[in-house]
C-alpha cells in the first residue's frame, strides 16, 4: 500500500539557544503533529520533568479524513538516530498501545525493552555529545508504516539536565539576523496569548484587558526578603491604572527611586524615565543634569534637560524647557516650549513652541503657537497663535487672538484683543485695541482706544485717538486726538491725517481727511468734509455736502445739508438746506432759508426766508417772514412780515398777514434810502 508521509514537529524557535534555560526549568512540552494521507494523523505531546531517565510520548490518532481511530489498537516503533536523520541507531523499541475513546494513547519512550541500536541502554545516550533524531513507525496490522524522521531539538537538552550544574549568569544574544518583529523569547498563558516577549529592539508584557480579579492579575514588580511578609509592590500595571511605588525615605544610591534606560551600541545607559519622591522625569535625557533642583514634572525628550538646581516646574513636550537651568514656578507645555528660557521664572508657556527663545522674562502667560517665541520681558500675557511673537522688552501687555501684537518689540502697557489686533505695533504704549484688526497698522501711537472691527486699522503713529464702531477712524494715520463713534465714523481718505475733530453716526465724518477741530453728530453728519475746519454737524445728513468750508454750525435734520460755504450758522429741520453757495448766513427755525442761496441773510423763525431764492443781506424775524420774498438788504419783523415782497430795501413791520398789500396792511411799511 502506497503511502504518502507528512512529519513535522511544533516546536521553539529559540530551543536551539536556550537549551540550558531548559535544562533548569521544572516542566517543558513540545507539541508534535504528523499526517498520513492514507493511513492515520497523530499529534502527540512529549512532557517530562527534571533530568528523565525517560519521557512521555502522547498522540491522538485519526485517519486519512481527520477521524479519530477510537479503542484501536497499534504497535508503535520508536529509533533514535545521532548525527543526521540517516545517522547510527542508537536506540529502538516497540511499544503496544490501545487508543481510547479520543484516540488518544501515551507512552513513555524509554521504558520498553531494547530492540536494536548501539547504546547499551536508554540512559546511556549522549545527548550533548551531537543532535538526536528520532524516527517514529507505527503498525495497525497491516505492517509498519514509516512516519518519517525529525531532529529533537529540546529533548536532547532536558535529559541531560543532570550533566548541567545550576547557572550562575545568563546570557542571552540574539542572532544578527533575528527580524524586528520576531521574538526572541516568549511567555503564555494557557489561551497561548502573548504575556511576555523580548525582541531584539525591546520587551514587551500584556495586560488581560478584561480585569482581573485574582490576586495575580495584572503585572507587578515586588520586592523580597528574608522574612515571610507580604512582599511590597513597586510597580503594578492593570487595565485601569498604572502604580509605582518607592520608598519615602530619601534613598543615597544612585539607583534610588524608580527608573527606566535604554540602550545602544554605545557604552553607558540613556535614562528614559526617572521617578523619586523629589522629582518625576520622563523622556530621553529629561532632567539629566538635575542637583537640587527639587518638586520638578519634566515629561518629554530632553525636556528640562540642563535644569540643575530650578525647582518646582512642569516642563511637558519634546525640548520642553531644555535649557532651563535654575529658574523655578515655571509651566511649559508643548514642544519645544520655553526650550531656551535659563533664569526666567513664575511662567506659563502652553503652546508649540510658545515662548521658544524667551529668556528671563518672569509672570509671563502665552497660551498658543510660537506665543511670545522671543519675548524677555515681564507681566505679559499673549493668548493666539503668534500673539507678542516678536515682543522683547515690552513689559504689561495683554495680547488675545491670532497674530494680535505680533512685532511688538518695546510697546508696554498694551492691550490687544481680536485677530490680528495691533499686529504691527512696534514701540507704542498705552493703547487699547479691541476687534478684528483692530490697530493693526499702529507703530508708534500711544494713547489710542479703537474698538470695533479693522477700527483705525491705518493708524501708525496718531496718539489719543477713540475710534468706536465697524471701520471707524479706518484710514486715519497719523491724526490724533480724534473721537469717531459708529460704523464708518472718519473713515477718512488715504493718509488722512485730521485731528482734533469728534465723528459721532453711521459714516458721520466718513471722508475726513486734513480737517480738524470737527463736530459731527449723527448719520452721515459732515459726510463729506475733507479739509473743513471748526464746523459744527448735528444731526441726520447735517452739513453733509460741506468739503472743505470752515466754520459752520449746522444742527438738525438735513441743516445745511447742501451748504459748501462758511461761516454758516444753520439751526432747524432743513434750515438752509438748499443753500450751496452762500456764505456767513444766520438761519434759526423749521426749514429757516430753505431754497435760499444768497449769502449774509439772518432768518429766525419757522419758514423765515423760506422761498428767497438768493436773495441776500437780508434780516426776517417772524413766522414765515420774507418768505417767498427774493429781495436784498430788507429787514422784515412779524408773523409772515414782507410775505411776497420782492423789492429791496425795505422795512416792514407786520402780524397775522392776510393778503398781499404790504404797503397798506403793514404797521410798519418804509423803505431805506
């Protein structure tokens, strides 16, 4: 009967060099497994203890298709070869075996009576002097069948235990060729999962993640003596914590507290980790030059590596506070965080790289990326990404939002809060800037307050500026001393440069750009003054086509809303609305000079002068009085006094006017010579 023959052994990988590790253990197992297709499959395990004169041999027999031969009865033979799988026979013997209701069977290699090979008995066998083979056939009845032959790679080892005296060193090498992924030791439980592994770059031991309840859960690292106490924990790792204990009394050995290394090709050790009860350090070189320093956090590469006598700092990231060597009260947190600060303490630096190059600086806060990055100044507090990046000496800063004082160097007593806020401020003091780009082209000026969004974005070196609303006092430059409230407010033309003047509304002083000493109260008040000086705007559209006259005093809804002269004083709803190019007129009353264009004309009443078209050198006192009267140099007194009149030079006194013969129905008619 052909058969085919399939043999392999399960087995360790590292027998070939731990075999004394063997050869001192109390137990072992191999698991071995074999197939035939046309006969049966075995796998079988061998279990022996300490220095055997013999060892377990135990299969599970199944046929071709996997079925276990239950209550079947075979005769194995067992040869033990040296040398090679064809080399001297050094023992054989046949062994009767019973399957049972698993097909399984056990016996013990060893104890049958020789039946060939050269040693004179079992425990004769030099199982150090070469490698071992051993051939297994097996007999169901129909003669013996060969299952093939297979080097013992343990076995050999842990029989000649009793040639082996206890170790004193252990010594372990991996080979040059040993993967990375591949251990070089391995320890686990009776589900085979990993516990415990070595491999060439590291160790590594699993935690049931499930939690365990016994007493023996977890990992642990305890400490013995010569008494039967409980022996104290130093470390234990479990699921939901990690614990590392260490004695409170102040250990004088360099080894004292708790402390993980690395190593390298290199001679000396790397500390990785370092835990007492003064300091915890964390991290490849962190804290390595410490001394005195005590009550120190370092977690992190070289974090705090040069700190020797600082105490009390929490240094976190990669370089975190590198360069720390005696200041203490400090916090870094984020890589390379505070990495040159040397004397500087009492401050906080959370962020990438915040406060990288800032050195003596004390009762700093930067919270962001690179915040403060070169500061070495005192009391600031920079909040953004970038926010006081530049600031050197600069001392009482508050900077909040992105780039928000970015290149200030010098500038102290600053607070800066929106994006980008005073991004440009370079040396300027006392200013307070609130809203998206609020200030952001400030230098020099001092003294200023813009709060609303991109407010006095264009200021570079005005001082004792309060812009208040959406772009107010955007493009002011170097004016100062100006007060613009509500969106828009001087808004001003390129380079603007007016000071002194008060922009009160929606656009009010919009296109402000030389003038000064201006009032403008209301929306779009004053508009369009450019260049005027010393006016007065109140109210809605107010004076709002003056450019460049000066000295006007417009107040009320649309006064003097077309006037492009000065000297204008126009008081009342549309008083002198109409009037464009007259000049020094005095118009008090509801629509006082409306339509009137001339110049020098003084109206005091509701409609005086309403309709005079341009008529000039005028005086109406009254109700309605000179209305629709388009002549010069007359003076009018009374309700509708000189109504219609259209002459010159006339003088009439009048009340209750109720036709149009003025000459007749006046009090008062005359006419200057």
């Amino acid at each position: 009967m052909k058969t085919k023959t399939f043999f392999t052994f399960i087995h360790s990988e590292i027998c070939s060099f731990i075999g004394k590790i063997f050869s001192c253990l109390k137990f072992r197992r191999v698991i071995v497994a074999f197939h035939v297709a046309s006969f049966f499959f075995l796998s079988f395990i061998f279990t022996y203890s300490q220095a055997p004169k013999s060892f377990n041999y135990q299969a599970v027999a199944r046929d071709n298709t996997g079925q276990v031969l239950k209550s079947q009865a075979l005769n194995v033979k067992i040869g033990i070869m040296s040398g090679s799988a064809t080399g001297t026979l050094q023992w054989e013997e046949i062994h009767e075996v019973t399957t049972n209701e698993f097909g399984l069977f056990t016996l013990r290699i060893g104890t049958e009576i020789k039946t060939g090979g050269e040693a004179p008995e079992f425990s004769a066998i030099e199982w150090n002097s070469t490698t071992h083979f051993l051939n297994v056939q097996v007999n169901n009845g129909s003669g013996y069948v060969d299952m093939g032959t297979t080097q013992l790679l343990s076995v050999p080892y842990a029989l000649s235990a009793s040639s082996v005296s206890d170790l004193k060193k252990l010594h372990i090498l991996g080979p040059a060729d040993q993967p990375a992924d591949s251990a070089m030791f391995e320890v686990k439980n009776k589900d085979g999962q990993i516990v415990f592994a070595v491999y060439n770059e590291g160790v590594r031991i699993y935690v049931d993640t499930t939690g365990s309840k016994g007493p023996k859960g977890g990992f642990a690292v305890g400490g013995f003596s010569a008494s039967k106490a409980t022996p104290q924990e130093y470390l234990r790792v479990t699921p939901d914590s990690v614990r590392v204990y260490i004695d409170e009394t102040i250990s004088k050995g360099p080894k004292g507290g708790f402390a993980v290394g690395g190593f390298s090709a290199s001679k000396g050790s790397t500390d990785l980790m370092h835990l007492n009860k003064d300091n915890y350090f964390i991290g490849h070189n962190s804290g390595s030059n410490i001394t005195t320093g005590t009550y120190n956090s370092f977690f992190g590469y070289q974090a705090g590596m040069t700190n020797s006598t600082g105490s009390n700092n929490v240094f976190l990231g990669y370089k975190a506070g590198t360069a720390n060597v005696g200041a203490s009260e400090n916090i870094f947190i984020g890589n390379e965080s505070g990495l040159g600060n040397t004397s500087g303490s009492h401050n906080s630096f959370i962020g990438y790289q915040a406060g990288r190059n800032a050195d003596g600086g004390h009762y700093n806060v930067f919270l962001g990326s690179n915040a403060g990055y070169n500061n070495t100044s005192d009391y600031n507090v920079f909040i953004g990404d970038k926010s006081g990046y530049a600031n050197t000496s600069g001392h009482y800063n508050a900077f909040v939002g992105y780039l928000s004082g970015e290149n200030n160097t010098e500038g102290t007593y600053n607070s800066f809060f929106g994006y980008r806020t005073g991004r440009n401020n370079t040396e300027g003091d006392w200013n307070a800037f609130f809203g998206f780009q609020a200030g952001y082209n400030n230098t020099l000026g001092e003294y200023n307050s813009f709060f609303g969004p991109n407010s006095g974005f264009y200021n570079t070196i005005g001082q004792n500026n309060s812009f208040l609303g959406y772009y107010s006092g955007f493009r002011s430059k170097t004016g100062s001393n100006n007060t613009f409230i509500g969106y828009r407010a001087g808004y001003s033309g390129t380079d603007a440069s007016g000071s002194d003047n008060v922009y009160i509304g929606v656009n009010t002083g919009e296109s402000n750009t030389t003038g000064h000493d201006n009032i403008g109260i209301g929306n779009l008040a004053g508009n369009s003054n450019t260049e005027g000086n010393y006016n007065v705007y109140i109210g809605t559209n107010a004076g709002t086509s003056n450019q460049t006259a000066h000295y006007n005093t417009m107040i009320g809804y649309l006064a003097g809303e077309n006037t492009i002269e000065g000297f204008n004083t126009m008081v009342g709803y549309k008083a002198g609305q109409s009037n464009n190019s007259g000049d020094s007129q005095a118009l008090f009353g509801y629509r006082a000079g409306w339509q009137n264009t001339g110049s020098r004309n003084t109206f005091i009443g509701t409609e005086a002068g309403y309709y005079s078209g341009s008529g000039g050198y005028n005086v109406y006192v009254g109700i309605a009085a000179g209305r629709s009267c388009t002549g010069h140099n007359n003076v009018f007194l009374g309700k509708y006094a000189g109504y219609g009149e259209s002459g010159d030079n006339k003088l009439i006194i009048e009340n209750n006017y109720t036709g149009s013969d003025n000459a007749n129905n006046a009090l008062i008619y005359g006419e200057f010579d």
